[in-house]
C-alpha cells in the first residue's frame, strides 16, 4: 500500500525554522529517532547521520572519533548513527550549523546556544511508529563552511597514523593529509588571515567554490572522500587528497580561484564507452537482419 509523500513525511516546525536559513550548512541529529533518516531529503535536510549502504569505513571511524575518541572494534554496522559528542571539533568540521536533540544538552558547549524548544514534535522510532516528543534545536555560532583554510597541515603515510594524529589534533585549524608517497613534517598552510571561500553552487555531486589568498594554501572540504570525486581550478584538474581520515583536501594557489567539484562513479567513463559499443553493435544487427529480410524477398 503505497501513501503520497505528504503523508509518509510530517509537516515539522523545527524544519521550518530551519529552511529559512539559506546558507549552506548540515543538521546532527542526537539519537536515530529524533529526526528519521528516510525523512532528511523530503525536508530538503542535510544531515550527518544516516543508511550507509556501502560502509564507507573511514566515515564509520570518523564517528567513533567523534563521539567516543577511539575507533571502536570492527562490527557490522549499516547506519551512522550520533548518540554522543566527544569532540565537538570534528563535528564542525562536518559543516553543522545546527544540532537537533531529544533532550537539553548541560552544559551546553561553549559555541552552541539553545535557539528554540518544539514541543510533541514528530519523531518515529523503528518498530513504534510516530510518536509525538519534544526536540531542542541548539545553533554552531562558530559554524565552519563546507570549505575552510587550514591553519596547518600534517603528512602522513597511512590511515593509523592519521588517527593518531586526529587524537592529539584540533581539526579546525589542522588538517591530516594522506599522502602514502610523500609524507613530511607539519607545513605551515598559509590560509590563517585568508577569507573563507565563497560557495557559488552546492548540489548532489557537486560544488564550486571562490577563493582567493595571498599565498598557496591548503583547503579542507567537507565532503567525504572518495575516488570518484574530481577537482578542477580555473578549468585546471588539480589532485584531490584524503583529509582528517573522511573529509578531502586540495591546495590552492594564490589569488583568486573559482574550484569546481564533481562526483562520478568509479569507471563511469568506461561504463558509458562500453554502453555505447553495445547500443552499435545491437542497432547494426538489427539492420542486418532487416537487410537480409530484404534480400530474401
């Protein structure tokens, strides 16, 4: 039995009051009820959290670190899941403007206010259903954009050693970067007193940027990594890099610089190639055999 949208998907306050906030920004729901997942796009809502079909191992660590400051043992895990914030720095670096919670948070950290209290919002819980709970929305005053300077940048050669590093590191100034061939000491990144880049376009798979330094500077995206993404500045294709283990990274060179991102899938060009033989070769067939019908007559 299939239902219109309108009432599979509840009409909230909380996300009006968030809609009318035009920067681009993502939400952190506390605990997988207080906003259901399969909601989040609907409301037109960037969350966090969610079903990670494909397990992208490096953002389930990411969590770990967040919430607990150690990467837990290995489990079976298809939802990434916010129940508690042990550092509240890798949680700005994921772009959260606002927090979402089923209860007040004493106390609260020093750049999060409490904006507004909904009361018998609708939340849904697995196997329960909807049912009605009050939520608390707090605001990030120190919110970081989608793309920020880093004030410092570390080398490192595996995915071990960048946690170690995120441990003793605060990821809103430094950034880890992977970089398995040429690992070096920290280098200054040059972007401290830079302006942040300007978001020109923000949608599914892609995202361009404006910047502009006075010297070479590194960039922390907050996406989440992943080879299929692609960087071009100025039209140029420029090296994308693993950062802060599930985030990207490029460096910028000084000046003014539009950056442009996009996402496709791994071997798309070679899917689309061998589409585009097997379409030839089919339509070639069928006029040979509408030839051969032909001559037949």
């Amino acid at each position: 039995h299939m239902l219109p949208q309108v009432m599979a998907v509840p009409q909230t306050r909380y996300q009006e009051y968030i809609s009318s906030d035009r920067s681009v920004f993502r939400i952190a729901p506390l605990s997988r009820a207080t906003i259901n997942y399969g909601w989040a796009a609907p409301m037109g809502l960037e969350l966090v959290t969610g079903f990670d079909a494909y397990n992208l191992n490096h953002y389930q660590h990411y969590f770990d670190l967040l919430q607990y400051g150690e990467v837990q043992p290995p489990r079976a895990r298809v939802w990434t899941d916010l129940n508690t914030v042990e550092r509240w720095d890798l949680l700005d670096a994921l772009n959260v403007k606002y927090l979402v919670t089923p209860e007040p948070i004493y106390p609260p950290p020093a750049q999060y206010e409490m904006v507004v209290r909904f009361e018998d919002e609708p939340t849904f819980a697995f196997y329960e259903g909807m049912r009605p709970h009050d939520l608390y929305l707090y605001r990030n005053r120190q919110a970081l954009p989608r793309a920020f300077w880093a004030e410092k940048v570390v080398m490192v050669k595996d995915l071990s050693e960048a946690i170690d590093q995120i441990k003793s590191s605060n990821l809103r100034e430094t950034a880890i970067v992977l970089d398995r061939e040429d690992a070096e000491s920290p280098l200054p990144a040059g972007g401290r007193v830079a302006p942040a880049p300007s978001v020109l376009h923000a949608s599914d798979g892609h995202l361009s940027l404006r910047t502009q330094t006075r010297d070479d500077s590194f960039l922390v995206i907050s996406e989440v990594w992943h080879p299929g993404w692609r960087a071009r500045l100025d039209g140029r294709p420029i090296d994308l890099h693993q950062t802060n283990l599930a985030l990207m990274g490029t460096w910028v060179e000084r000046g003014s610089h539009v950056l442009k991102l996009t996402f496709r899938p791994l071997f798309w060009s070679w899917a689309v190639k061998i589409t585009l033989i097997g379409m030839t070769i089919f339509f070639v067939l069928v006029l040979y055999q509408i030839w051969r019908r032909i001559q037949r007559r």
